[in-house]
C-alpha cells in the first residue's frame, strides 16, 4: 500500500496519560497535516509540515501538543497530559507540489 | 477568520436521482476547492476538486461548479447509486503557503434504492 498511513489506529489511554501517534505520508511528498475530526464534524487543522520544518501551528494547539518531523520524512504527534476533550480521530494528511492532499486512516483517540 | 459553510447537513434521495449540496467561503484568497466523501470509520477520499481558475470540472456522474465572486461552490451527483451514500465536506484552500485545508461541516447523503 502505497497511500498514507498512521499508526496506531485506535488508542484507548486514561486522563493524564501521554499518547504518540505516528504519520508515514506518501513517499517523495513533502507537505504533512495534520487534523483533528470529531464526531459529525469535519477536519479541522492542527499542524502543517514542509519538509522537516513545522511552518504553520494552530490557535487549537496547546501547548499539550506537539509534532515533528525529522527528517523530512514521518511525522508523530504528542499529546501530553491528555484530556478527555482530546478525544478525537487523528488525521494526517501529505501532499506533493500540488495541492492536492491525500489522507492516512486516521487515530482514534479515547481519553477516558 | 475563515469559514466555510456547507448545506445541507442531510440530503436523502432516491437511486437515479440527482444530488446538489452547496458550500460557500469567505476568505477571497483561497484558489483551491476539493471535495471529500467519507464513509464511516474510514478516511476522507478526495472525489473531484477545482481550481480558481476553472467554472466547472465534471467526472463521469460527478460535477463541481464555482462562483468566485459569489464565493460559492457546489458538487452535483448524477444518476445517484446506493454506494454513492458517505458524508461529503466541501474544503478551501486557506491563501498562504500552506495551502491547508478549512473544511465545511459535511453533509450525509442517503441514496435510497
């Protein structure tokens, strides 16, 4: 399979607990998303990547979260000290010199 | 700050019908619009997309139309099939160089056989 994937795919953790979720984006893409989606919503964007350097955070970012991308090549996000208003599904997203962004399966993250 | 509104919230139709749902945008500067289909539990597929440059793009049963100067545009589904039934979000590039995408709030489609 040669689209986006992230790993891993469901996560189940209890507030407080830090969580990792990893982004392996299309090979040779060099823009990375990320977005969080919840229930009956759509995306919404978190964090955007070129190349290795993380060029754009959103205001929804706290500072609970953070990403990187070494390498230029996978991405993880942290979630530290998680809340149960973190739950959520964990989207990530790779896209070439188009604009045109391909998506991975999504981390759905349960904080209870 | 920049929005993007999608109508409606749910759209049920008979097979063979057609299908419209509408999305409009307020930041001028955004020049790229796909569109997503997202069935449950899985990840958004992009289905069709339109450039600022373009009016209209059609792909077998599926069409976009845009009214920049009315900053709207719509997907059209002809001759709706069973399958055809997700959520759908409309999305527009945010001008800058991220291109990141400001999604609408999705509509779920329902084709009824």
């Amino acid at each position: 399979d040669t689209g986006v994937s992230q790993d891993p795919r469901h996560k189940i953790t209890k507030r407080g607990q830090n969580v990792t979720f990893r982004c392996d984006p299309i090979s040779e893409h060099n823009r990375l998303y990320w977005y969080r989606q919840t229930l009956g919503q759509g995306p919404e964007f978190l964090t955007y990547f070129q190349n290795e350097a993380q060029l754009e955070k959103s205001r929804l970012l706290s500072d609970r979260f953070s990403a990187e991308r070494p390498k230029g090549s996978f991405s993880t996000l942290e979630i530290q000290r998680t809340e149960q208003g973190d739950s959520a599904m964990y989207l990530c997203a790779s896209s070439s010199r188009s604009d045109t962004q391909y998506f991975g399966p999504g981390t759905r993250l349960t904080v209870l | 700050g920049e929005n993007v509104e999608q109508h409606p919230s749910t759209l049920s139709v008979q097979e063979g019908d057609s299908a419209v749902i509408k999305c409009t945008y307020s930041d001028s500067a955004s020049n790229y619009f796909p569109w997503y289909k997202q069935e449950l539990g899985k990840r958004p597929q992009l289905i069709i997309d339109i450039r600022s440059n373009v009016g209209e793009k059609k792909d077998q049963r599926i069409a976009v139309t845009l009214n920049k100067t009315a900053k709207h545009f719509s997907l059209h589904i002809t001759e709706t099939q069973p399958e055809d039934s997700a959520v759908y979000f409309c999305a527009a590039s945010v001008g800058g160089a991220t291109n990141k995408l400001i999604f609408g709030t999705g509509t779920l489609l329902a084709v009824q056989p």
